[in-house]
C-alpha cells in the first residue's frame, strides 16, 4: 500500500505528527486503538471520517518506519 497519499504531516497540526488525509487523527491514535484491542469496524464506527484504506495506511506507515529504524549499539 502507498501510505503516502494517505499520511500527511503538517507543521501546524497536531505538532507535525503524521495525520491522517489532513486529519487531526494521527497515525499513532490509530496504532494505539488497534493496540488496545479495539477492532477496525470499532474504530471505523467512532471515527466515520476514517475508512478501512485509512487503517491500512497506518499500518503501513509504522512498517515502513519499524524497516527504516537503525539501531545504535551500547559503547563499549
């Protein structure tokens, strides 16, 4: 999935934190609602701007990013 049509980060909104189509539902709400336990037609139904693409792109985005993570080994 191309997430990036669908997460947009802006300076002014929820302090830069990725958002959803110019939402202020961010990628990590999402994340930590899935977290939770609550499922897709949970989330859906609190938040009907959302659509399941949405979901799909956040998932996506923290993929991407967990890919992307370089970790800094301990000094010896």
């Amino acid at each position: 999935m191309d997430y990036k049509r669908i997460i947009t980060v802006e300076p002014g909104k929820r302090n830069g934190k990725p958002c959803i189509r110019g939402l202020r539902i961010t990628v990590y709400d999402v994340l930590e609602y899935m977290a939770s336990g609550m499922t897709d037609e949970d989330i859906l139904k609190d938040f009907p701007d959302l659509t399941p693409d949405d979901l799909r792109a956040c998932l996506a985005f923290a993929a991407d990013r967990e890919r992307r993570f370089v970790s800094i080994p301990p000094a010896a």
